[in-house]
C-alpha cells in the first residue's frame, strides 16, 4: 500500500513499527471532556485498532494497531469527538487539520483543586481555538498555581497562574496562620506588625498560599487574573532545559498575543532544510537571539501595568 507518510501525520496518524498498521492521535484541549466521548474511542479501537489505548503525556489518546486502508471511515467516526471538544476543523470528517503544534495540556485547575488561581482548561481551549491548525512543532501548558503540576517549565510556553492577594485587615485576628505558611512552603513573603500583615510584592509569587490558610477569609484572590509565562523549556536530545520566567503578572490577552506573534517568528526564521521541514522553536530563538525573539513575540502587545517583563534570559 503506497502512503503519504506526511499527509498520514498532517491528518493526525502516526507512522508505526508494524508495516502497514497506524496509531490515530486524539487531541483533548485542556485535558478535560466528557465522559461521552470514551465510547467512541473504544469503538475504534475495538473494531479497527488493537484493543488498546495510550494516554499520551500531553493529555490526548493514542489508538495503535490501526489498518491505514480505514484512515477515511475512521474520521468520519471521530468527528462527534473533534465536534464535541470544539476543535478547529478545515474541512468537516476529514478528522484532524494538523498535528505539528501540540495539544495544550493543562491541569486540573481551579474547578476541583482548592490550590488553582484560574480555570485552567477554559484559557486551554481559547489557546488552541487562536492557534491550531498548525503545522509548527510547538508545546503549550498551563497549570493554575506555581505548584506546577503540569510540568509547564518543560514546554516552550508555560503559563502558571497567579493572583495578587487582597488583605482585609479588619478580618485579621492576627493568628499568622499565613505568615507561617507563607514562609515554611512559599516564599517568605508577609511579614507581621503592629498585628497585622504586610505582603512584600517583590517577593511574592501570587500562589495564594495565604488564601487557603487564613481561617476568617481576610485574604481573598483578586478578581483580576494574572499569570507567569515561561518560556522555552525543553527535552530532547540536545540540551534539555527549564523554562525561564519571561513575564510576571501578565494578562491573558496578552499571553494569547505573544504565541501568535510567535508563530510569525517562526515562520520568518525556521531552517526550511531541517529534517522532516520542522525545527523546534527553542532552537530558533537560540540562533537568532533572545532580543529577536523578545522583538517578535511583544509585537503590538499592550502588557498591563503591573507586568515585570525580564530584559533579558540566559538559559
């Protein structure tokens, strides 16, 4: 059987060791879906794959043991799914666009854990409405406190949500609950006199420790959202590395912004003789510099007022 190996993954299939058997790769934005769709992934793997079904590390599924001859009818089975989990389609059950620019995986968030700042899968899903279908090979994460649950330094944008806490002093009994906490699994960052608490905004990340401790609700999250984004992390064989703060305090219009100005980037400086005709984009910004890429990616963005953008990264 004569196949197209990049038209097989551009559709979302991956090439396997088992001569003419494929894998369909299922995206989940956010992580998060009903409960629904399983029945049809079963489906499909019961009647056309092996029995089985890997859940990737980027939150989707992966379907092996498929023959490629059921490529067609398999799309047509999946589009409640893609329907279902809203996902940008070109043209309706032809199953998926693209598979270059990476699921955006998220946490599980402020719907079920006391420590998220935001809706983690929400922004998950405005994310890849703005950016998929895309053939660049990027990775997107976001987890909702700097616990970091979803590893978000090892991606090329992390986004680790924060919030400025909003101290009510009249509701302080001066128990310093939170200037305990703050210091024993945080950063140190209140400090108490003349009974009461004093924040330092240098030094406090926005995880909202002090929220969940205080047991009279004198701190409070704030109704703004904020977010820390990290920026160029990777694995790999050539010289894995953590993502490095980029910007602190910045809002979601903006983060959405600067991935898209960085698309354009991409597409002005990639190695279009790189293998496969993709280079990962931490490599680019290594060749070209970071005030490069800094230049690109802020590119018609209105950061907020209280946004600490770094000068400069040495990763």
């Amino acid at each position: 059987m004569d196949i197209n190996t990049k038209v097989l993954k551009k559709n979302a299939f991956r090439v396997t060791k088992e001569r003419g058997k494929t894998a369909i790769r299922i995206r989940v934005p956010g992580g998060h879906m009903e409960a629904k769709h399983f029945a049809i992934l079963q489906k499909v793997a019961e009647e056309f794959g092996n029995g089985t079904v890997h859940i990737t590390t980027r939150q989707g599924f992966e379907i092996p043991g498929i023959d490629m001859k059921h490529i067609p009818e398999i799309n047509k089975i999946i589009q409640p799914v893609i329907e279902g989990l809203e996902i940008n389609q070109i043209n309706p059950k032809t199953g998926y666009p693209a598979s270059g620019t990476r699921n955006v995986s998220a946490c599980v968030g402020n719907r079920v854990c006391p420590f998220g700042n935001y809706n983690t899968t929400a922004f998950a899903k405005r994310i890849e409405k703005a950016i998929f279908p895309n053939d660049f090979h990027v990775k997107v994460a976001l987890t909702g406190c700097p616990n970091d649950c979803i590893k978000s330094r090892m991606h090329d944008f992390g986004i680790i949500g924060m919030t400025e806490p909003q101290y009510d002093s009249y509701r302080c009994i001066g128990c310093k609950a939170c200037v305990t906490n703050c210091e024993k699994r945080a950063t140190g960052a209140l400090s108490f006199e003349n009974f009461k608490v004093i924040r330092d905004h240098d030094k406090c990340i926005g995880c909202g420790e002090c929220i969940g401790k205080c047991p009279t609700g004198a701190w409070t999250r704030s109704r703004e959202k904020y977010y820390k984004l990290v920026i160029m992390g990777r694995t790999g064989k050539k010289n894995p590395r953590l993502a490095q703060d980029f910007i602190k305090w910045v809002d979601e219009e903006s983060i959405i912004k600067i991935i898209l100005n960085t698309y354009d980037y991409i597409r002005e400086y990639i190695d279009k003789e790189a293998p496969g005709g993709k280079e990962h984009i931490g490599y680019i910004v290594d060749r070209t510099g970071f005030q490069e890429f800094k230049n690109w990616a802020l590119k018609d963005v209105n950061l907020g007022p209280k946004a600490e953008l770094k000068e400069n990264i040495y990763w």
